[in-house]
C-alpha cells in the first residue's frame, strides 16, 4: 500500500497537476478558477490516500487550515514590501514538521488565500502548484534527514537554494507562459534574467525566516502531532 500511495502522489503532482497547468493556458480569460479549484482537487488526492482507510481527524483538518491561513499571512503581512514574503519559509517550515502531503496542501491553499489579497488571477494555480511543491520537497528532505530542525542553518540555506533554483524560475515559467506571446531565446532569457534579483530577495527571505522559526514553530508543531497523534508519517 505504501508503494502504491507514493505511486499516485507521484501521479499528481508530477504529472495531472502541471496538465492542469498547461490546460489552464487554453482556458481562456476568468477560467483560473476552475483551474484553481482542480488543482486544489488533485492536490487532496495524495493527502486521502495518506490516510489509507481512515478518515482524517477535525483536528488534522484544522491544523492544516491554520497553517495554511498564518503562511498566507506571512505574505500578506508584508505587501508593501516589495518581493518580501516569509510564505515560502513558514511553508517549508510546515512540511518538515508535519511531512510532504500536509506541506504540499499548506503551500497550495496558502497561495490561494493570500490572493485574495494579492489579486487572483491566471497565475493562481501555477502559484499554488510552486508553493505547494516548496512544502512538499521540504517535507520529502526531512524524511532524509537533510531538512531538519536540529541542523538550522543547513536547512536554512537549503530552503533559500530550493527558492533560488527551482521554486522561483517554476513562477517565472508561469510568467513566461502568461506573459509572452512568441516563446523564443531573447524572450525566455529576458523573464528568467530580471527573476533573478526577485528570486534571491525571496531566497534570502526564507533563509532569514527559516534561521528565526524553524526550530519553535516545528517544536510546536510537533507537540501537537505527537499529543494527539495526528498525521502521522
């Protein structure tokens, strides 16, 4: 079954997630919602079947809902602050403590909420995928022990890398397929090029949040999971 289950969060978010990505591009103008709430539909996916045959607890349920609304606002706290956001950080925060699927849902509904703040648009579901995948990945390196909160500043560093190289180019690519309407060499090095200083001040922003919370916000976390004995890994 464990095989199994890693086989169908593979599917999903390697796979049917960006489809639904690439489709949201032939939608056409105010479809990002039904994109979004696809997206949102796929990503429970992973989460149920990590429950196998028991349902999920209310408090499981709510826990996950009140980290994904203080990720949101870890970036709406800071909206004028231009390219500032502790989201990132907080949610790979998340995905350390509470594991890979949890951090996934995390990310995705907090990009989600937080633009309604930000504005919703057709790069909503692009945004929830990439945050999403940042919980995920998190969540998938603490597994190996890479990520953890005994090993802060490596962790840190390694969240602000994860931002760096793949989460922020993965919403430059939504910026691309958004933005421009001939896809060639100038104009793929031309979006890629000016997201680098906004990736590395969102870099930098989640290395300063992680090295900050990292290690009070898993303890808590971790109380909580082990107390009530809630998504276990």
């Amino acid at each position: 079954m464990k095989k199994g289950k890693r086989v169908i969060e593979i599917l999903v978010i390697v796979l049917l997630i960006p489809a639904v990505l690439m489709l949201s591009l032939k939608l056409g103008d105010r479809q990002y919602y039904l994109s979004s709430l696809a997206v949102m539909i796929l990503m429970m996916v992973p989460f149920f079947v990590h429950f196998e045959y028991r349902a999920p607890s209310a408090r499981e349920l709510v826990t996950l809902a009140v980290m994904a609304a203080i990720c949101a606002m870890g970036r709406i706290a800071f909206v004028m602050v231009p390219y500032f956001s502790a989201m990132t950080g907080l949610i790979m925060i998340s995905g350390i403590a509470l594991g890979p699927e949890a951090g996934f849902i995390i990310g995705a509904i907090g990009a989600f909420a937080s633009n309604f703040i930000y504005g919703q648009g057709p790069w909503t579901p692009w945004q929830m995928f990439a945050y999403g995948l940042a919980g995920c990945l998190a969540g998938l390196l603490a597994k190996k022990m890479i990520m953890t909160p005994d090993k802060r500043v490596q962790t840190s560093v390694i969240g602000g890398l994860l931002v760096l190289c793949l989460i922020g180019p993965l919403l430059d690519t939504a910026a691309l397929f958004l933005s421009m309407t001939e896809l060639n060499g100038a104009s793929i090095s031309t979006i890629y090029v000016a997201g680098l200083p906004v990736n590395a001040i969102h870099g930098a922003c989640t290395i300063a949040t992680m090295l900050l919370l990292l290690k009070p916000v898993s303890e808590k976390l971790d109380r909580v999971r082990t107390k009530y004995g809630m998504l276990d890994q």
